[in-house]
C-alpha cells in the first residue's frame, strides 16, 4: 500500500494517482479527499463540440440572418397563408331565407350519413331524442313563434351557433353549408314515425314548415 508521502514529490511535478494513473488537481483537497484530473471521454466531448456548433447555427440562423421564422413569425406566416387560401375560393352564398328542405336521395343519403356519424349520440337513432330533442313530433325548441313556423333557417342558425348551455356545440366548422342543409332535410324525414321510446315533446308545436 503506499502512502500519501509517496505521493509528496518534491520538486513540484504533478503528483500522479497509481491506480488511475490520472494527475491530482492541485488545491482541490478536502478533508483528505483529492480530486484527480479526469480526462472527459471522447464521446462526452464530441457532444459538447456539436451542442456548441449547435448553439451557433441555432443564433445566426433565428436570430442574425433570420433563415427559418421564429415561432411567432411562423404563426402569423401560416394566418395569412389561410387568409389567402380563403379569399381564393369561392365564397358560398347561403340563402337562409329561402332555403327549402332537399328531396333528392343522394342529398338525403349524404345527410344521413352525418346524421349516423355526428347527431345520433344526441338525437338517437330514429330522431327519437336522448340527450338532445326528438325530432319526430311537431314540436320543436327553436322555431319561429312570431310567424307560427318552423324554417330551415332557424334550424340552421341551431347548427350554426349550436346551443352550448344545453350541450350542443356549433359545427359551423365541422360541416358545409349544404351538409348542414343535407342532413337538417334527413331530419325532417323523422317527422311523424312515431318510433319507440320517443322523448317527450319540447318547445312548443307548430303546423306550419316553411
Ligand atoms: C352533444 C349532444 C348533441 C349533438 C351531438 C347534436 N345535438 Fe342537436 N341538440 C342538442 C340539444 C341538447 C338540443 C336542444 C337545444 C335547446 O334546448 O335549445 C339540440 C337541438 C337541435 C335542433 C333544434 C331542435 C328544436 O327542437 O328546435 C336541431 C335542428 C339540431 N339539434 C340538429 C343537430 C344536428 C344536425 C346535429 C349533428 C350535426 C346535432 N344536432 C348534434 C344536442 C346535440
């Protein structure tokens, strides 16, 4: 075993740990604990070589020479981007006022295709009602008392606008004004068939449609 005084050279040259064969680092010593000069691995280094790289292109390329946006630059690029996308196409006139209800079969088919994927959880299956109103039955939440009438438009400002405080949302996004159209006409086809479990009438009744 060999001692500290072994290790005591006299002349100053680096004290050299025996078992490592690493140098000692002068002053580090506490409470007789000695910290050696370890050589970092390679690999370690290399790392740090390519973070420091790293850290150079990242400054000059987001911030001195601004070759990719930041992140708030990017935002506001992809905005505008869809404000173009959306001024290009063509803008959708919507007739609420004289919208009738369709009466083709592919119009009906495409309706009750979103009928079945987005409404039925809350409208049921057979228009009977769940969670939301049945849709069977002449009466109806959101129709237009005034004129005595239930119309396209005011079921349609329903889809538009959904109805939050009674957990339908809007799908002014989700859907197109024609499938919007599409799937209110499959609705109106549940009028009087009467099916099972109905949910009881809401808002008031109406004669008239259209
Ligand atoms: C999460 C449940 C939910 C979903 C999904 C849902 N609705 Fe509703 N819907 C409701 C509720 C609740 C009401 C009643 C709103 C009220 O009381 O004013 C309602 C009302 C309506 C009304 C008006 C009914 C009336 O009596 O005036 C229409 C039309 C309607 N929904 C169409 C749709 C269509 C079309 C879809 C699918 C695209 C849909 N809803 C999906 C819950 C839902």
């Amino acid at each position: 075993m060999s001692n500290t005084e072994e290790k005591n050279l006299p002349h100053g040259e680096p004290e050299i740990d025996e078992l490592t064969n690493d140098r000692y680092l002068g002053g580090h010593e506490y409470d007789g604990i000695r910290e050696l000069d370890n050589k970092l691995p390679q690999w370690w280094l290399y790392l740090f070589y390519v973070t420091i790289i790293f850290s150079l292109v990242y400054l000059v390329g987001y911030h001195l020479a601004d070759w990719w946006p930041l992140q708030e630059k990017e935002y506001t690029n992809e905005m505008t981007a869809m404000a173009d996308i959306k001024k290009a196409m063509p803008q959708i006139e919507v007739d609420l006022e004289n919208m009738v209800p369709l009466t083709a079969e592919t119009d009906l088919a495409a309706g009750q295709e979103i009928f079945n994927k987005i409404c039925v959880t809350c409208h049921g299956k057979f228009g009977e009602g769940l969670v939301g109103p049945n849709m069977t039955d002449m009466y109806w939440i959101h129709g237009d008392s005034t004129n005595n009438r239930v119309s396209m438009k005011e079921l349609y400002n329903v889809v538009i606008t959904g109805v939050i405080t009674k957990g339908m949302i809007s799908y002014k996004d989700q859907l197109s004004p024609i499938q919007i159209q599409q799937v209110l006409s499959f609705i109106l086809t549940f009028q009087g068939t009467n099916p099972a479990n109905q949910k009881a009438p809401q808002g008031r009744k109406y004669d008239t449609f259209g």
